[in-house]
C-alpha cells in the first residue's frame, strides 16, 4: 500500500507541474495575442487615415485639373481674340497703304486704328501668356497631388494585407504569419511617410 502512496504523490506533482507549464504557455499566447490585436489595431488606424489622405489628395489633384482646364480654355479664348485683333490690324494697315495716295484723311485714320490693334494685341497676348503659365502650374500642382494620391493609396494596399496576415496568424497562432504581417505593415507605414514628403 505504500507504493501506492508514493505513485499518487508523484502521480500529483506531475499534474501540478502540466498545469504550471499549461498555464504559463497559455499566458504567452495570451501575451502575443494581445499584441497581435494592438499592432492590428494600429495598422487599421494608419489604414484609415491614408485612406483619408489618399482621397484628399485625389479630389485636390481634380480640382487642380479643372483648374488648369478652365485656364486652358481662357487662353484660347485669348488667343482667338489675339487672331482677330491681328487681322483687323493688317486690314486697317492695308486699306491704310492702299489709300495714302488717293485719300491721306482716310489712310490716317486707318493706320491710327492699326496702331490701336496691334496695342491690344500686346495687351491680350500678355494675358494670354498669363494663362498659359496658370495652365502650366495648376497641372503641375495637380500632377503633384496625384503622387500624393498614389502614395497613400499604396500604404492603404499595404496596410489591408498586413490586417489580413494578422488575422491569419491570429487563427492559425503561427507568429511567423503574424511577423510577415509586420514586414508588410512596415512597408506600408514607408509609403505612409512618404505620402506627404514624398521621398521616393
């Protein structure tokens, strides 16, 4: 009867030390769960405000190109009007040389319109040019919002597949799933960094 004794006393200690050992891994994955959910928890919220980002940038980049497009529209106006002036002025210089001889009174007149033509058309092409260089800086401005745009959309990419990998791992409690997550998760927060530096 002894023996049976000894064999439950260390029959218990075994069990005791499984349960010591169970709960402590039980712990660890508890841990790592906890970290897992806060690190994705971040990644959502970095997600959320590129995705802001990305969209802000997106409807500036849209209204610089409306912007440059009504510029655009406003120089040809310009230079529509710059043709008219042209050719008003040549046909007042013609009649003007065609009539010297025969009617100075009517020549005078004619060059003075001339004159006045060909001083407005320096007027509307200096306006015209003006446009033209509003064009060109509202694309740039918004060729300059669309990699803004893009940027952020990537780190959005990015940090959706690092959301999905953690919830992988979280089912499959494989942390190297779970570290790939954070690689990608890292990538993301680059790109998110550069969104509004652009570095890269």
């Amino acid at each position: 009867m002894p023996e049976e004794g000894l064999e439950t006393t260390e029959f218990k200690e075994q069990l005791e030390e499984a349960t010591e050992h169970a709960l402590e891994a039980a712990e660890h994955r508890s841990r790592w769960l906890v970290y897992l959910s806060f690190c994705t928890a971040l990644i959502a919220v970095l997600a959320a405000i590129a995705a802001l980002e990305s969209g802000t940038y997106s409807n500036e980049a849209l209204m610089q190109k409306n912007d440059a497009l009504l510029a655009q529209s406003k120089a040809s106006d310009e230079w529509a009007y710059y043709q008219a002036k042209s050719v008003k002025a040549t046909v007042y210089a013609a009649q003007a040389a065609a009539s010297k001889q025969t009617n100075p009174e009517v020549a005078a007149k004619d060059e003075a319109e001339a004159l006045r033509y060909g001083t407005e058309e320096q007027e509307i092409s200096k306006t015209g040019k003006e446009f033209e260089n509003e064009v060109k800086k509202d694309t740039e401005l918004s060729n300059k919002s669309m990699e803004h745009h893009h940027r952020f959309a990537y780190a959005v990419t990015m940090f959706q597949i690092s959301i999905a990998l953690a919830a992988v791992s979280a089912l499959s409690r494989q942390k190297t799933v779970w570290y790939a997550g954070l690689l990608v998760g890292f990538i993301g927060l680059l790109y998110f960094a550069n969104g509004f530096w652009l570095y890269f």
